[in-house]
C-alpha cells in the first residue's frame, strides 16, 4: 500500500512539473512583467505606534507616529482624513525666534526604504475642530491621501499628553499655547 501511495504522489509530481512547463505561448514567454500597482506602493506605507492627543471637543489636538516606507520610491502625503475632525497636515517651525506650527506646504514626503516621524514639537496631523471630546483609549480612524491618488487608513488610540507649548504661525491661527498637540 504504502509502495502504490510513493508511486502515486512520484506520478503526481511528473505530471506537475510537465503541465508546468506548458501551456503558454512564445508570446508570453516575451511579454514584460506588470509593473508594481499603486496600490501596492500604498500598501507599503504604514504607520507604527499611532496615537492622538486626548482633548475636548471644539479644541485642536493632534495625531502622531511614524510613517514608514517600504518601496524603492518616495512617497508624498498630501492631505488626512478623519470623522473626528477636519485635518491639516502641520510642522513646527521658527518664526521671528519662537516656535510656532503652520500647515505643511507640499505634504509630507516619506524617502524610500526610510520613515518620517509625527510627533510633539515636529510634523504632525493636525484635527481642528473634533466634533466631540476624544477621550484616553478613544479609537479614531485616519485616511491618508497620496500624491499619486491612493489612501492609506490607519487607526490611532487616545493617549492623555500635556503637549508641547506650541504656538500657531500669527497669520493663520490664534495662538495655541492651551490647546498644543
């Protein structure tokens, strides 16, 4: 019995390895591999460790983490969803000696094979009006929009943060210093 079962599965084998090698034509041998989809490049950003500031309902917080690429190719994000909250993508940065955050021109561009970092103090999805209070241990959901038309959700829990004492660029918002992510 076991001799016939070792017969069979050799005969299985043969007959595998022959279908394998036919059934195309010379033209498909020629023809080019499909290039890597859109879709795959998304699928190869994600984001490790997402958190959102807990805060009150009508007050800007902030979402954080880190983006992380695994193509050959650079990646831009353009804009960020949430039902929270409308969103702005932000950055930190020096104005007339003091630290302020601003929406980030042009969107954040994560390298290839690297990451870039959303943090307190630095880059950062900003919510700007959430609907109601988010709450420690909270689950919001977050759309990120890339430059070549794809989307990347992610989920982020609510964490307590006191923040960083940043401050918005005068010219486009009144000054944080309670509601800094």
């Amino acid at each position: 019995m076991r001799t016939n079962v070792l017969r069979a599965a050799a005969a299985l084998a043969v007959a595998t390895l022959g279908l394998a090698g036919c059934g195309g034509t010379s033209s498909d041998a020629a023809a080019p591999a499909p290039a890597p989809s859109a879709t795959a490049a998304a699928s190869a950003l994600t984001i490790k460790d997402p958190w959102v500031k807990a805060g009150p309902a009508g007050e800007m917080t902030a979402a954080f983490g880190t983006l992380v690429n695994d193509t050959d190719a650079d990646i831009t994000i353009t804009s960020a969803e949430s039902p929270a909250s409308p969103l702005e993508l932000h950055e930190m940065t020096m104005k007339d000696g003091k630290m302020v955050m601003q929406p980030k021109e042009g969107g954040f561009v994560v390298k290839a094979k690297g990451d870039h970092e959303l943090a307190p103090g630095g880059d950062h999805l900003m919510l700007m009006k959430p609907a109601k209070a988010i709450e420690p241990g909270d689950e919001l959901t977050f759309t990120l929009k890339l430059a070549d038309g794809n989307t990347v959700p992610f989920t982020a829990i609510a964490k307590p943060f006191a923040g960083a004492g940043e401050s918005y660029d005068p010219g486009h918002m009144a000054p944080m210093e309670s509601a800094a992510p």
